[in-house]
C-alpha cells in the first residue's frame, strides 16, 4: 500500500534484505547488520535502500512490531482522539478492550498491546535512521553532497520518531547511531530530558536539506519540513519566541517538498483527507505520510486505521466502528448568532442529532467535514444510516469521516489487492502530519504569548475564513457529490443549519479569552487528527489544565450513552495520566540484568 516518491528503484531482495534486521523482541535487541549485510549494503544503493526503509516507518507499520497493529501508526487515533475527548473507541466494549484502559486513563495496566506496538513502531524507526547513518559511514561511493542530504534525510527522520515518543511517554531513552544493537551499550537509560537531542536532530536537517527535492518525490523531507518539527519542539517546550522566529520564515518564504508556497489546499478543507492523487500533497500539506493501494504491497500499508470504518457494509469498509466522534466534539460545533463557537457552554443542553430533543440551533459546517451524523449526506454513500453504522450503544451517533473514501473510489483508491482488509478498508489517503492550519494556529499562541493580539486574531480568523468564505465547500442535500474535489456539485439546500463567522476585531484584547478561542479553534480545525490529547498536555506544563478539562468532560458522558456509563470510575489523574505508561515488556527486557535502566512514568504500576 505505501509508496515512496523518491528516485531511487532498489530491487526488492535488496529492500527485503534491509527490512529483516527489525524483526526482533526489544527497541535495542535488534541484530546489528552482519558481514553479509554490510558487503551488500555499504554503498550508494544500498544505503538509499535503507534510507527508503526508514521512511517506510513513518505510518508506523512493517517493523518490528508484534501482535496487532491497531495503535502503531502515527496517525495516533488512539493516543490522540480517543485518549482525549474527541471519540470513543467504539464497537462493543470488550472489542480491542486494551484501548479502553487508554480511554479511561488507568494507571494499572503498564502491560498494554497498544503501548506496546506504539514503542516499537517509535524505536523501530530510530534505529532504521541509525541504520543509514551508521552504513553511510562505510560506503565510499557516495557524493559528499548525497552523503549531506542523506545523513540530514535520516537525522530529521530520527527527530521524528524521538518526538513521536517523547509525546506520548515524556522520559524515554535518546538512541543515536551509536549505540549499537547487541553491544555493550546498550541499555540506554531515560533519566535524562531529550528535548535537546531532537532540537538538534532537526537543526541538522534544516541546516543541511535541500528547500526542494525532484520533481514526484513529494515523500521526501526539505529544509521547511525539518523547520515546522523544530517550531513543533519548540510549542511543546514553551519556547515561544523560539518557535514564533520559525513559524514566520514558514509562513512567509516555506515551500512544500515541489516548491509550492505554503497554503490552505485549493480543492478545499475536506480535499486534504481526499485520497485521490491530484488532492494529495497540496499546498497545505507541510508533511505527509505518502499512501498508496493495488501496487502489490497488499495489506502492508496504514494498517493502523482498518477499523475506524462505519460497521456496515453499505458505507465505506465492511466494519469495524472504532474511532468514533465523541459527543462532546459533535456539540463543540454549535454556533451563536454571529456564528462563534460557544466557548463556555457548548458541551450543555441538547446534544448535536440526539435521537431525542436534538439540538436544533446553528453549525460549524465543519462538523459534517469531520465526522458522519445521522440523516446528513455521507461523501457519494447517501444520507448516513444512523445506528446502522455505529456498532454498539456505548458509541454516540457518529461515523469517523476524515480517513474514507467515496464509493465511487473503491477499488481504485481503496485496495482490491487481499481478501478481508484489502478491499475494504485500505486505502490511498495520506497521513497529515504537520498542514496549514497548524502553522496557522501555533503562531496566534505565539502572538498572544508576545503580546500582539491584534495579529493573534488575524491567524486564527485565516483559518476561519477558509471555511466561512466557500461554502461550496460545504454538505448539501439532495446534491451529487464529485470524489475529484471532494465537494458536492450543487449547493441549494446546506444540510443543517450552518453558520460560521470571524471573531470581531478587538475581542482577543482579553488574554484570556483569545488564549481560550485559540484553543478551540485548533479543536475544531484538527479534530480528530490525532492531536487533541497532545495538545492539551502542552497546553497543561503542570498547571492541572488538562485534568480539569478531561475530567468535566467524563464527569458529561457518565450521563449519555457513551463509554463512559459503562466505566464510571474513569477519571484523569493530575500529574500522571498526562502521559502514557511505557511498557511493562520493555522495561523488563532493559532491566533483566539486575541494573536499572529504564523506569516507569511517575504513577503507573
């Protein structure tokens, strides 16, 4: 399913040579490449072979990773959404069961196949641009400037995936391409805070990548992409001025991998999830994960998200009805009179397409871009059927929405290559790492934190614009729907009561209140991308805000039919469930020799 724009045609006893080193137990218990593998690999091909499988990690799928692959993929569902307060895990609440202790945030239950997969998929990928550099070091024909782009190729690589872990574990082992796998070094402690190594593996790339790379190779990092990761770094660290110096060179000069300047996506919000290749890599794609189906790869693509499909076989997929739109995300979407989301009070009174005493006020037409509701228009599928597509009463009234397809993609964008997953549910959509609208949004907090909310308001009312200004972009009845631009073709009769406007000039005067509508609108913008929870433990740095947020939010759904009924002791522990428990196997394995090298979160068991 995955395929790599890059230049480089490896023959596949090669490829399959540089993938077999990964298949083992622990993050370091990988053999490290034989006599045999060095002969074969230490040379131009063969390093760019391994360049070509380290960024095979990037969904998260394909390495070392035992058991299922539900939760590897970084497009973090689980980690993201469904630990946060932007879906349930859906389908019956024994299915996938490991994830509900995810979702109701226990601190017993160390021994998770989710986290488990997850740090695999991260150190997998670690030690895959280890790989590179490390072989790099002995072949002796490559150019001085391939052996540049290279090692800045497989550091930004190696950023990525260090970011990857810290997000979700905050201390964890550093591993660079010395420490060398079956040595005597290697039980890499996570005492120390490795924020400076990621800075410094991203430094390197932006200071040593190209700004473009060759025409089709739009998987590849350039300098751009390597600077949104550090401004990420810097967000997550509170170096605000630091990030603020980035994202404004992004803003003003960044180019994406083919020298398109950045910017929102032509084709519209919707046409970023749009699997079709001439949506794909559009100006408002910073970094992307590249997917692609029926190239032979069978089932060995974004495994990760096979089950966040309606549970029916009259929409897209044939099951499963995981990842499912929380009740809370569909009610974050209700609008004032001026069409301004309701900061305080939107998660109170009627619920967004109740089965009874429905919400009936004005919409975010977002909501019906985000996620599929009861009666509304579903891509080219119809209206969506209701309870037909969510699997059981623990699962709210919605359908995930931004990984679909249309029906008239399937097979064509959708995989027809295997028997079960392949025609169903695998398909052509990119992952979206970092778009538009991250920049966007990072650089209205940076602007408030530097006291300038005039220009705060600017940027966030940018991407609300978007919206607002092409409602062409929005759901229509009664309307053929087009799968090139992902839009309907008519637009008569919107399909609820939609209704979005900017906020005023002046209002982001109150600190408060703009750093509060800044933070919804990455919400609303980013639902169910895989960044709520991590957003809210940035936002956190130790002041409770999380758990506060969290906690109100279970405290709701104890009273609807979500999840949450069903585990009334569910709550969000201050100082320990903003992050995850690193894995009961791993800290065994690095432990088994009597030294203590590697040490659980504060909190867990």
């Amino acid at each position: 399913m995955k395929k790599y724009s890059i230049r480089y045609i490896i023959p596949m006893g090669l490829f399959s040579l540089a993938m077999i080193y990964a298949c083992k137990k622990s993050f370091l218990e990988k053999d490290p490449l034989g006599s045999l593998q060095q002969t074969t690999l230490s040379n131009a091909q063969g390093v760019k072979s391994l360049l070509i499988g380290a960024y095979a990690m990037l969904d998260g799928e394909g390495g070392a990773t035992t058991g299922n692959q539900f939760g590897s993929g970084t497009d973090n569902w689980v980690f993201g959404s469904v630990a946060a307060d932007d879906s349930y895990k859906g389908s019956t609440p024994s299915d996938q069961g490991d994830i509900t202790f995810i979702q109701t945030w226990s601190t017993s239950f160390s021994n998770n196949s989710y986290l488990q997969v997850k740090w695999q998929a991260c150190y997998d990928g670690v030690q895959r641009a280890n790989d590179v550099l490390r072989t790099l070091a002995l072949a002796t024909d490559v150019t001085d400037a391939d052996k540049k782009e290279i090692t800045a190729e497989a550091r930004f690589l190696r950023g990525f995936f260090h970011l990857e872990a810290k997000k979700l574990w905050k201390n964890v082992p550093y591993v660079d391409e010395t420490i060398i796998p079956k040595s005597n070094n290697v039980n890499v402690p996570n005492d120390k805070d490795i924020w400076p190594n990621i800075e410094a593996d991203f430094q390197f790339a932006i200071d040593n990548l190209n700004e473009t790379q060759n025409p089709g190779e739009k998987g590849r990092a350039n300098k751009w992409a390597a600077m949104a990761f550090l401004a990420k770094c810097y967000m997550f660290e509170h170096k605000f001025p630091e990030a603020k110096l980035l994202i404004d060179n992004l803003l003003s000069h960044g180019v994406t991998s083919q020298g398109q300047p950045y910017g929102f996506n032509p084709k519209g919000y919707e046409a970023n999830f749009n699997p079709d290749p001439g949506a794909k890599n559009s100006a408002e794609s910073i970094f992307s994960v590249q997917m692609s189906v029926n190239d032979g790869s069978g089932t060995n693509g974004n495994y990760g998200q096979v089950l966040n499909f309606p549970n029916d076989g009259s929409g897209p997929g044939g099951c499963c009805g995981f990842n499912n739109p929380s009740l809370s995300l569909a009610n974050a979407y209700k609008t004032d009179a001026n069409g301004l989301p309701l900061l305080d009070t939107y998660n109170t009174g009627a619920v967004v397409s109740a089965p009874s005493n429905p919400y009936t006020g004005s919409l975010d037409p977002r909501i019906d871009l985000v996620m599929g509701r009861p009666g509304i228009p579903y891509l080219d599928f119809g209206n969506h059927p209701g309870s037909l597509w969510v699997r059981d009463g623990t699962d709210g009234y919605f359908s995930p929405k931004k990984n679909q397809y249309a029906k008239s993609q399937k097979d064509i964008l959708s995989s027809k290559e295997t028997s079960f997953w392949g025609p169903t549910q695998i398909v052509a959509s990119n992952i979206n790492l970092i778009r538009y609208s991250d920049l966007l949004l990072w650089a209205a907090e940076c602007e408030i934190e530097a006291g300038n909310p005039d220009k705060a308001l600017e940027y966030v009312n940018r991407v609300r614009s978007r919206i607002a200004d092409h409602p062409e972009t929005w759901v229509y009845k009664n309307a053929e729907f087009d799968p090139l631009t992902f839009q309907y073709k008519t637009h008569i009769t919107p399909a609820d009561n939609y209704k979005i406007g900017l906020y005023p000039a002046g209002s982001f005067a109150n600190r408060d209140y703009a750093i509060k509508a800044i933070r919804f609108e990455r919400r609303l913008e980013l639902a169910m991308e895989g960044q709520r929870f991590f957003d809210l433990q940035r936002w956190d740095n130790g002041t409770g805000y999380m758990a506060d947020v969290l906690n109100e939010y279970a405290t709701i759904e104890k009273t609807r039919p979500s999840i949450f009924q069903v585990n009334p002791g569910a709550k969000f522990t201050k100082g320990t469930t903003e992050i995850f428990a690193i894995p009961r196997n791993e800290i065994d394995l690095e432990n088994a020799t009597g030294t203590i090298n590697l040490k659980q979160n504060p909190g867990y068991q």
